[in-house]
C-alpha cells in the first residue's frame, strides 16, 4: 500500500500535539535540513499558542481596566496583539495582568514549573529538569527562584473558603531565632539587641516584635484558613478585619481562653466553646486521676465552679447538657491543634532557606494545598493537577512582578517607641522580682501591652484564683471574674506575683 501523504491541516494537527519538547526537536530537525534559523519564529509560535489558550479561558475577553467587551485590534508587537478598549480607550494585551505579561515562557514549561512547585523542587533541581528536559541553558538561580515564588504568590491569592459550621480558631508563633526566620525585622535597634541566632540571647526579651503570629480557623469540614496578622499578639480589630468576612453561619466557635475571641462570640452572640490552654494542669491539679471511678464527679465540680471548658452565648448550662452539646457538636481543639503541628513541620521543613518577608504567601500557598487536599483527598502533585491549576491561576489573574517580589517585606503593625520601652522596662523589674537575670517574655507569657486588666482577664479562672491565693487574699473564690479581677488589681504585690509564676512556668517547661 502506498504511503498516503499527510496535508497542511494533519500537519498542524500534530504539531498542536506536540510538547514542547517534541516541537522543538521537530523544528531543529527542519533547521538542519532547510540550512536556516527558526528561533525568532519559535519565539513567536509560543506566543501565538499561550494567546490562543488565553483566548480559549476568556482571560482578557474584557478590558482590564474597565471591563468593557467593546474592543479594536491595535497592532501587534512582537508577535503580541494588542487590543484598544473603546470605552476607556486604554491598550492591553491577553497578556495584561496575568502571571505570563513578562515571563512568556512555553505553556509546557509553566505548567512544569508549577508541578516542581507543588513536588517541593529546589532551584537547583528545577534548574536541571529545565537545563535537560527543556535546552534553557545558562538560567540564573535567582529567575527560577523567582518564577517559583509568582506561582507560589498565586496559589496562595486564590479566593478562600468560607468557613461555617463548628469552627477551632487559635494562633501560633514563629520565632525569629528559628532558621530561616533569621530576617524577620527587628524593630530594638542593634544597641539594644543583638540578633538571636543560634545560643546569641535577647536581652530583652523574645516577645513581641520578635514574634510573627499566624492566626488559624479550621471548620468541622477541613478547610482552614491561615494568615499571618501580627508581630507579638493579635489584637481585636486585626482579627476581625481578616477573618469575619470568611466565617459564615458558625454553630459554635471554639477557641482557648482568650478576650478577642470571647468579645467577638459576645458581640455576635455566637455559641462560643472555651478551653483554657491548661486544662490538663487544672484537671491534675484538682485531683483528676483518669483511673478512678471519681473522675467524672471531679470534672462536674470544676464544671460547676467555672473553672475548666465551658460554653457561653447559650445561658446557664447544667452540666449534663454542656456535656451532650459538647460531645454531640464534637467541641474541642483538636482540629486546629493539628494544624498547628502542620505549619510548624511545614515551615521547618520548606521555609529553611526562605526569608520571613515572604511568610505570608508561604503560609497562603500552605493553606491552599491543605484545603486542596480536603476536597481531592489528597495533595495536588500530578502533572494534570499542576495544568488545572495553572488555568486557575491565569483565570484568576494574580500577578506577582519580579519588582513586587523583591520589594516584599512582612507588613505588620509595628511596636511603638512607647511598648518597646515598656519592655524594657518591665524585663528589667521581672529579674529584679524573680531574681533571674536572664528572665525574658515569651509568647506564652501573654503579655501584650503589660496592661495589667487585660492581662488578668484573658487568664483562666484556676489562674487567677492562683495568683489570688499568692497575693494573701481572703475568700476569693466567692468572687464573679470582673470582681475577682477588680480585687487582684489592688494588690500592692500583684506584679511580684505574676512574674514569678511565670518564671515557676518556664522553669517548669526547660
Ligand atoms: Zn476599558
């Protein structure tokens, strides 16, 4: 049979099914054979084919800039045509805004990047799959680098779940001496304390500006969100601006004992459970032994005295009906907890050589692929889940210039003059009382602004009754929690007292 000759159409055909790869071996073929030079025109196809697939998604099927279809070709430079709107007559491309507007490389090679992204590549390894696979020769770490980093910036700006049903919110702190924490901005300037790296303490302290906390929610269905919001301790109005958009209808809300989130569940009226952070301690404390008969009638009396978990918005609850809603709405911290644990080992593990400035988007890119995971059962890492993502990202049209990442930095609130005195000042009386020279704040310590009223508020009712008990007061158990706290504050020895029980806690932990 003879050989049946393939026509023009056939032809492109195949070469739409080509990789890149392929496609191009095909044209160093026909250069060899033809004796002529085609890259300027296999710039131009990979040109044409990205608008093509532009074309197909509708990014840019409306101006940019006003979202007018109406619309007149302008020309074309370099292969790239460029539209005009007549609306608002400003000019752009299928190119304007999207990840591809500088950095037009081969769709194959995009989606390549993305999947090397998401199976944990380092730059150099990504520099030799695209050095072998692909023939890009003498690429510069830092461009691979920094493509990596646009892709990351878009996952990570893909819209967020809503949250709804039961939600565990709870934050966590990453401390500057960790590795590749090392640049998080100082605020103390370098008289005052020299950076903590590896045994180098802080003179005064590690609290505060030293801290970059990530505030977490998690719904009973998976999907958390995760943003870092402030240096030191979170405050009210931060937590609402970042997070009420995103909780939607909460049944309950369940956090430890802290005044934001109680405030917030208050003002909302949301069924708010609390946990204090030492449950277990107040629970042994007491007597609690998991082995004996006893055990429950225990947690009832600290139950009924106010002292362990506890529901509020939803008036007084007998024990045995905080108890059915507690286990029926599975009330707890466990959820959160367990991520927590995931953004630790994450940011050990992939942040070692990364710059604090870039924790937000690796804490966005971190929750993306976590929710990912929720509804695929799994972590995206194929290459077909790479090339859907990659659409999304086009579609999303998050850009992320090379300008942008080099100018990041970690925007936060920062400390005042009048705080970063403070904490000199309060170090300096804390050795003094707990005659510890090298006594320093921890985030643990929970003393945001050294206000003394928000201080004691935010600590468990046990706590308090501890100090109380310390600071020689009589019938302080008969007392309700504003009154108690009322009373503490006119303890002449209220400060003697809270530092040392912080120093018994940390001597405690060591
Ligand atoms: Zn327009």
């Amino acid at each position: 049979m003879p050989k049946r000759k393939i026509n023009h159409e056939e032809v492109l055909e195949y070469v739409k099914s080509l990789s890149f790869t392929q496609f191009k071996e095909v044209v160093r073929e026909y250069e060899k054979n033809h004796s002529v030079q085609l890259e300027g025109e296999l710039n131009s196809i990979i040109i044409l084919d990205l608008q093509q697939r532009l074309q197909v998604l509708d990014v840019n099927k409306c101006c940019p800039s006003c979202g007018s279809p109406c619309r007149q070709k302008y020309g074309k430079r370099n292969g790239v045509q460029t539209f005009r709107c007549t609306d608002c007559e400003k000019r752009y491309t299928l190119f304007t805004g999207t990840i591809l507007e500088k950095s037009r490389l081969h769709w194959d090679i995009w989606v390549r990047l993305l999947e090397m992204t998401l199976n944990d590549y380092s730059v150099p390894a990504m520099m030799n799959v695209l050095k072998n696979d692909y023939g890009l020769n003498g690429l510069e770490p830092r461009t691979v680098w920094q493509w990596r980093m646009k892709l990351i910036h878009a996952l990570a700006s893909l819209p967020l779940h809503e949250l709804t049903g039961v939600i565990q919110i709870d934050e966590t702190f990453v401390r500057e001496a960790q590795k590749g924490s090392r640049e998080l901005v100082s605020y103390l300037s370098n008289e005052e304390r020299k950076p903590r790296y590896g045994r180098v303490p802080s003179k005064y302290g590690v609290m505060g500006s030293e801290f970059a906390a990530i505030t977490t929610a998690i719904d009973n269905r998976g999907y958390s969100i995760c943003k870092v919001t402030s240096l030191g301790r979170l405050t009210y109005d931060v937590f609402v601006s970042e997070f009420e958009e995103h909780i939607i209808e909460p049944a309950y809300i369940c956090t430890d004992a802290n005044n934001i989130y109680r405030t917030y569940c208050e003002m909302r009226n949301i069924p708010h459970y609390e946990k204090p952070s030492n449950y277990d301690k107040i629970l042994s404390d007491n007597g609690y032994d998991p082995s004996t008969q006893m055990k429950d009638s225990i947690i009832q009396k600290l139950y009924e005295l106010d002292m362990t978990d506890h529901i509020y918005n939803m008036g007084r609850l007998s024990y045995k009906e905080f108890k059915e809603l507690k286990e029926n709405n599975k009330l707890s911290l466990a959820r959160v907890n367990e991520l927590h644990a995931d953004i630790k080992a994450f940011i050990n593990v992939k942040m070692k050589n990364v710059s604090t400035k870039y924790l937000q988007d690796y804490i966005g890119y971190f929750c993306f692929r976590r929710n990912w995971r929720v509804d695929h059962g799994r972590y995206p890492t194929s290459r077909i889940d790479a090339e859907e993502l990659f659409v999304s990202i086009l579609k999303s049209k998050v850009n992320y210039t090379i300008a942008e990442i080099e100018e990041t930095k970690l925007v936060l609130p920062t400390p005042t003059k009048k705080y970063l005195a403070e904490l000199k000042k309060e170090t300096a009386t804390a050795r003094y009382v707990t005659n510890d020279m090298k006594f320093e704040f921890e985030e643990e310590d929970n003393v945001a602004n050294f206000n003394k009223r928000e201080y004691l508020l935010s600590l468990p009712k046990s706590r308090l009754y501890d100090i109380a008990k310390r600071c020689g007061m009589k019938k302080y158990r008969k007392l309700a929690v504003y009154s108690l706290v009322s009373a503490l504050l006119r303890q002449p020895d209220l400060r003697t007292v809270i530092y040392q029980m912080m120093r018994e806690n940390k001597t405690d932990s060591r």
